[in-house]
C-alpha cells in the first residue's frame, strides 16, 4: 500500500456546466477543492488526475447510440436528441459535454482501478457520482454513470462482490438499473419517497431481477425525515445487508441534498448528520471490505453553505484527518466565496446539532410512525430474500 488515500481532482471538471440558470451551479466543485486545501488536507493525500473514460470504458455501461448521441450533442448542441434525454430542461446540451462527462467518470474509474490495486485504501471523487444516467440516456442532471463505470471496472478487474450504498436525497435508479441482473453487486439506497421526489423509483419492492433476488435495497423515507430518523434508517438497515453480503469493495455515493437547506427536495438532515453517515461508511469499508472504498458526491444546490463542508468532510475522513465539527473556517475560504458568488460563507463546519442523538432499531420501534413503517419496507422486502430476519 502506497499511501492511505488519494483526492481525484482535475481543475477541468468545472466545466460541467449546464448553464447559469440551471441548479448544478459548478462553483460548488471549485469552493469544495478550495476549503479541502484551505484546511491543508492536499497535504495529507495524494491529489491526482485520472484520463478521461474511453469508449470501450463507457461502452462497460452505456449503449454505443447513446455515446454518439453524447458526442454529438457535445459537437452541436442545437443537435441534441431529446429522445436520449439530451437538451431537455434536465440536461441541456452544451459545447465539451461529452468530453468533461468522460472526464468525470474516468476519474471515478480510475479512483476504483487505485483502490483495487492497492495503490490506496481510500480513493474521492466528489465531482462524480451522477448516479441517474441510464445506459441509454441522460436524466437528472446525469450524462455518464461514473459509479456505475468504476463498479463495472471492478468487477472487470475480478471483484466478486462490490457493494454500493447510496444516501443521496434521490434514488440511485441508473446504478441500480445498471446491476439489476447482477448478484455480484448490493446495489442500497436511502432517498426520499418516490411519491413526493424525483426519479419516483426506489420502492421497497424493487429487490433486483429473478437471476439476482434481494441484491437491490431500498429504504424510502418520508418527505420531512430528520436527522435522528435519517441515522435511524440508515444503521437499521445497511450495516446487516454490507455484514451479510462482505464486499471486496464499498462504494458510496454521498449526496449532499439530504440537507435541510436544499432547495430541490424536502428532507431535513444536518451537515452533522452527513457527516456522522460519512465516518460509518468508512467504519464499514474497515470492517467489511479491507479499507477499500471509493467516496463519491452527488447531488446538493444548496451550493455555498452546504455542500464545501459537506464534501470537505468527507475528504478529511478518507484522509485520516477528520475535522472536527466546530472548527472554524479559514478566512481566506469565506473571502473567496464572497468574492465568487458574493454570498456570505458559513463560518463553521457543522449546523451545531453535533453530536446527533438517534435511537437503534434494537430498541423498539412504533408501528404508527411514518420513519420505522419505511424501515420495516425495507427490512421485509429485502432481508428475507439474503435470509435475514426482517
């Protein structure tokens, strides 16, 4: 092992712009990179470019017509075929859209190459995570599946078993359409109700194909679920399925949108929350996977307060150096977003609800709250079929 972690960064992945007035402002990538420096965590990983995925690498998820219909849209954007879902109001086409959605997911591929190598035991990719794209289309902001690319490297490369553990505030419906079939990938999603959210997929019910039964979870939350109900769902559900199932390699996708601040979905969890889900992922890959893990973003608009810490954070717990919750920011950090954005930064690293109380599903559970009656879903629909006691 040649060092612990390693930050996959490359300064041309601001260039997934969807446009000025569209919610994926990529200010949020640049004000994360410089908080992770502002508080010297490059100094404790190795920052590192990976090349742009391929076709034969994108070709390991997505359809041939659909990567033409990239490029092309990339070279033309008034060309856009909306039957791709591409130059919709999602995912408007702009000029470069193939080549920096390549650059993405060859990061996340080639953080998943290091990781498996060994090169490191900890591998981030916050600009990735675009879990939506389908083999066959663009969706929610979505181009290229960069997590399901780097899983199916994995599982190119010899994985036998490949977790995936997604708690962003909408359902991972590309990942887990991607490994539907497959029993080599636990594809686990914690997201709001499909009934109040985007992509509105992610029932209980949907547990993989015949030829891979209880190989996809998901636990759909109520609109208005909190911080102590967020960490009650998440420990009452995925460390049983990652204890049964043992990956090789854990892959998490840590969406920021969970967050009270969000102005796109209406779950009400903390910065300290999502930090708290961090380090059990973490906790996870060592206990589970060896330490192999692969951290990657996701959503979150609420792209000034939010989502720097929340990723920063992230960072600092792959990096060994976590950051304690009321720590202050550097000046310079909130200098700059002003300069940027001319907004005022926060001025900690945590909403002041550290640490967060939350009850486990060992201790009883309310058959008439909303939060357990989802856990239950979840826990029925899947555990038995891994031949778990639900």
């Amino acid at each position: 092992m040649s060092g612990r972690a390693q930050l996959m960064w490359d300064e041309a992945v601001t260039g997934y712009d969807f446009g000025p007035d569209h919610p994926m402002d990529p200010v949020r990538l640049a004000l994360t990179r410089r908080l992770v420096d502002a508080f010297g965590l490059d100094q404790a990983l190795e920052v590192v470019s990976a090349k742009p995925a391929g076709e034969s690498t994108l070709r390991l998820v997505h359809r041939e017509d659909y990567v033409a219909a990239v490029k092309a849209a990339s070279a033309d954007p008034g060309s856009a075929d909306q039957s791709y879902g591409l130059g919709t109001m999602d995912d408007p086409a702009f000029k470069g859209m193939h080549e920096v959605s390549a650059l993405i997911a060859g990061q996340s591929v080639g953080a998943a190459e290091a990781v498996w190598r060994g090169d490191v035991l900890h591998a981030v990719n916050f600009a990735g995570g675009l879990h939506h794209a389908m083999p066959g289309g663009a969706s929610g902001f979505c181009i290229y599946n960069d997590a399901s690319l780097a899983i199916a490297r994995l599982l190119e490369l010899g994985a036998e078993r490949v977790a995936y553990v997604d708690v962003d505030v909408h359902h991972g419906d590309g990942v887990q359409a991607a490994f539907w079939e497959d029993p080599r990938v636990l594809t686990i999603s914690l997201h709001e109700h499909p009934r109040t959210l985007f992509p509105q997929t992610g029932w209980p019910e949907e547990t993989g194909a015949e030829s891979a039964e209880g190989s996809a979870a998901n636990v759909a939350l109520p609109a208005g679920t909190g911080d102590a109900g967020w960490l009650r769902a998440f420990h009452s559900v995925v460390p049983e399925l990652i204890a049964d199932f043992r990956p090789q390699v854990l892959v998490t996708q840590h969406g920021a949108d969970t967050h009270f601040e969000d102005p796109l979905a209406h779950l009400a969890v903390s910065l300290d929350a999502q930090r708290a889900v961090q380090i059990a992922c973490h906790e996870l890959a060592h206990e589970y996977a060896d330490g192999r893990w692969l951290a990657l973003g996701g959503g979150g608009y609420a792209v000034v307060d939010v989502v720097p810490r929340s990723w920063t954070h992230l960072v600092a717990i792959a990096a060994g150096r976590e950051i304690a919750p009321d720590t202050v920011i550097p000046e310079s950090w909130r200098q700059e977003v002003y300069a940027r954005t001319r907004q005022l930064a926060p001025v900690r690293m945590t909403d002041g609800r550290w640490p967060v109380p939350w009850k486990e599903w060992e201790d009883g559970y309310d058959p008439a709250d909303r939060l357990d009656q989802a856990i239950v879903a979840a826990r029925r629909a899947v555990f038995p079929l891994r031949g778990l006691l639900a």
